[in-house]
C-alpha cells in the first residue's frame, strides 16, 4: 500500500486542493480511501497483467472509488450533487427520460472514454464544470484568479505509476510473482521460436516498439499467452481484427439495446473511433462487428461507444 500511495502524492495534491478551497472561502476535507483503492483497482491491475490483458485501471478507480465514495459522503452531508475536473458534459434526455454522458467540447481533452461505467443515479447527481470549457481557457481563468493550478503540468496516465512504466511497478509491488514468470519465447504465427523475451506480461497487444526483433520487417504483438509464457509476433497485417467480444457492458445513454445497432467505437484513449455493429447477446455481454479496419483489438482495453457527441454505453475488450 505504501508504494502506490507514496507513488500518487496524495498529500501534495490535498495542499494543492486545500490553498484553492481556501482562496474562495470554501470548506475542505479529504477522504482517505486508500485500501478501496488498493482492492478495487490496483490489485484488479496487477492481476489483469499477470492473465496477459492489458487493463484500464482509471476506468474502475472512476466508478468504484470516486463516484461511490463522493457520493456516499454527500449523502452522509446532505449535499445533492457531486462535482468533478472530467472533461465531459452530462444532459437530461425529456423524451427518453435518461441522463446523457457527452464528450467535453475540448476535443484534445475528452474524458468521457474513462466514465462508461457510471449509472443513471450517479450521473443524475453529478456535475462537469469544465465540460463545456477548453484546457486553454480554463488555464487563462485560473491566471487571471491568481490560482497556482494555472501553472500545475499535465496529470501522468496512471497515477500510481512513476513515470508510466507499470512493469517497474510490477517489480517492486509484487516482486515474487515478478520473478516467478521468467523468460519466455517470442513465436511466429506460425509456432516458429525468433527470441527470448523477460516475461509475457512486459508486452502488449499491438505493441511495436522494445521487442529487439529483426525478422526483415516491423514486428508486431499479435498474441500473449500467460500459461505458456509466449508472445506471438508478427506484420501490422495479421494485427486487423473484424470482430470482438465485449463483456461489464453498460449502457449510459441509452436503454439496453434488444437488436443490433450501429455506433462509433474507441477501443482506446485518443482513438479516433471506428464503425460497428454492436449486437446484444444479452444485458451485459454484446458482440462487436466492425465495419472499418481494426488494428490491435486489446482484451482487458474498454471499448466505448458512442453516437456523435453521446456515451452510449461501453464494455470491456474479450477478443475475438
């Protein structure tokens, strides 16, 4: 617990918060969730790349961390809403009677990818203030303030990962396991061995690049295979995926659909989207055919869809 919680700097980002608070006059207070977060998205983490998935651990920090528990202390106070920094937007639909998950306007900056996971009641009871803002005003405003957060960098992608580099992480938060996998072989599509490699969980679908391959052409993660240790490699090519499976899916925007229909799906962060046709297969299990071309289908990845600017629901990546 030590290790991530050193990692996040969670007292300096309460300091931080605290001088804001107190520049409007506002009441401050923290929540110590620490063991939550351990449970529910680092453990979940660790146990995702140790099965050869490659997980999205803001995802479960989002819906089972921060919305529970700000929730559960605003009912404690009393307090109707909750508001967060997302760079989204949520709207109530009269004619379908639902609260809507939109894209933030600052196109480089939209959170919504991260909030498939949230229900109807949190969603009713959540407020985006920076939703309808760019990242380029909302710093012009925070200077004019006179706020500190006007010169505060980017937050890192993960933040209980120094530097980003979750398999360090690995090493030090679960060193055993670690050294218990071992090296293992790289493998062509068709079972020929072309190198040795430090442990499946070091790679990723789609993964290009600290593979040390020379086989004549741009090598490509293809396959992991945790029980045998092996990683399948091969072109770009063999990386095009027509279909998938989804499983967790919940549907935001939209009641569960009873046929197929079509939407635009990321199967990453700043993806730009593909066509498909999602079929239900039953409330929270759909199958993903996709009408555009699609490279390194991630199982353990989220896949979101949307309709123009809605989160119409999302999933978590199986594979074909």
């Amino acid at each position: 617990a030590s290790l991530f919680g050193d990692t996040i700097h969670p007292r300096d980002h309460a300091e931080r918060a605290k001088r804001v608070c107190d520049f409007f006059g506002i009441p401050h207070e923290t929540l110590e969730r620490c063991t939550l977060f351990e449970e529910r998205v680092v453990n979940p983490f660790v146990r995702e790349y140790f099965s050869g998935r490659t997980p999205n651990p803001c995802v479960e920090c989002n819906r089972f961390v921060k919305w529970d528990e700000l929730l559960k202390k605003a009912d404690e106070e009393r307090i109707p809403y909750v508001a967060t920094g997302h760079y989204a937007r949520v709207r109530y639909n009269e004619s379908t009677r639902r609260y809507e998950l939109l894209k933030g306007k600052d196109p480089k900056k939209d959170q919504s990818y991260y909030l498939w996971q949230l229900t109807q009641e949190q969603l009713a009871r959540t407020r985006f203030p920076l939703g309808d803002l760019t990242k380029d005003r909302i710093k012009i405003i925070a200077s004019e303030l006179g706020l500190e957060s006007a010169n505060t960098g980017e937050s890192q992608d993960i933040c209980f990962i120094p530097g980003d580099d979750y398999r360090e992480f690995l090493r030090e938060y679960v060193p055993d396991q670690y050294q218990s996998v071992g090296t293992g072989y790289f493998l062509t599509q068709d079972g020929n061995i072309v190198g040795e490699h430090p442990g499946f969980f070091h790679f990723t679908i789609g993964q290009r690049r600290g593979l040390h391959l020379a086989l004549g052409y741009p090598v490509y993660v293809l396959e992991i295979h945790p029980e045998s240790n092996e990683v399948v490699v091969g072109s770009k090519e063999a990386l095009i995926r027509s279909q998938t499976a989804v499983s967790r899916v919940n549907w935001v925007s939209i009641p569960a659909p009873e046929k197929p229909i079509e939407a635009l799906v990321k199967i990453r962060y700043r993806h730009k989207g593909l066509r498909a046709l999602l079929n239900p297969l039953s409330h929270d299990k759909i199958f993903i055919k996709f009408i555009d071309i699609s490279e390194a289908v991630t199982p353990g990845q989220s896949a979101v869809f949307y309709h123009g600017d809605r989160v119409l629901g999302g999933g978590i990546i199986e594979g074909a």
